[in-house]
C-alpha cells in the first residue's frame, strides 16, 4: 500500500512542478485472451485451427552424385516409355483398316 502512494506522489508535480519520472517495471499478466478467443470464434474452428509441427525434412537428393544419378534414371525411364508408345503406335497403325463408309 506504501508503494502504491509513493507512485502517486511521483506522477503528481511538486511545488516547483517538477515530475519524478523513474523506470517502469513492466508487470507480466496471465495470458490475455484475443478478441476472436472471447467471442468464441477460435472454438469453431476446431483442431483446423491450430498450427501443426513440421516434420522432419527428409532430403531426397542431398549429394550432387544423387542428384546425376535420379536425373539419369528419370532419362532412361522416359526412353523406354518412349519406345514403349512407339511400339504401340506402330501396332495400332498396322491395324488400322480402310472403311469408306
């Protein structure tokens, strides 16, 4: 209660109208709660609402030799899908009937 009255004292001027200015603790409250808290809209959102964690990133290709060797095999993948439809051209081609009408 002491102190309370000597920081009124120190806010008010003096005879001379000087006014004690000392530094300010700042006090540390409970969690204040948002606006959104208090009018319930973070309840509707749920468990959506919430941050999840990150997960521990897995590096897929973390050398340059890893990097050289899933681009040539992503090549060599395309030239036999290529030589595949080119088959499967060729065949539907061969098939293929003459019907004028």
């Amino acid at each position: 209660a002491s102190q309370a009255k000597m920081e009124e004292e120190m806010g008010e001027p003096d005879a001379e109208g000087w006014v004690t200015v000392t530094k300010a603790t700042k006090k540390k409250g409970g969690k204040q709660k948002k606006e959104s808290e208090l009018n319930g809209t973070a309840n509707k959102r749920g468990k959506k609402g919430r941050r999840k964690k990150k997960k521990a990133l897995e590096l897929k290709n973390f050398y340059a030799h890893q990097i050289k060797d899933d681009k040539m095999a992503h090549i060599r993948e395309l030239r036999q899908k290529f030589e595949e439809d080119k088959l499967k051209i060729s065949k539907m081609k061969s098939e293929r009937k003459f019907r004028p009408f």
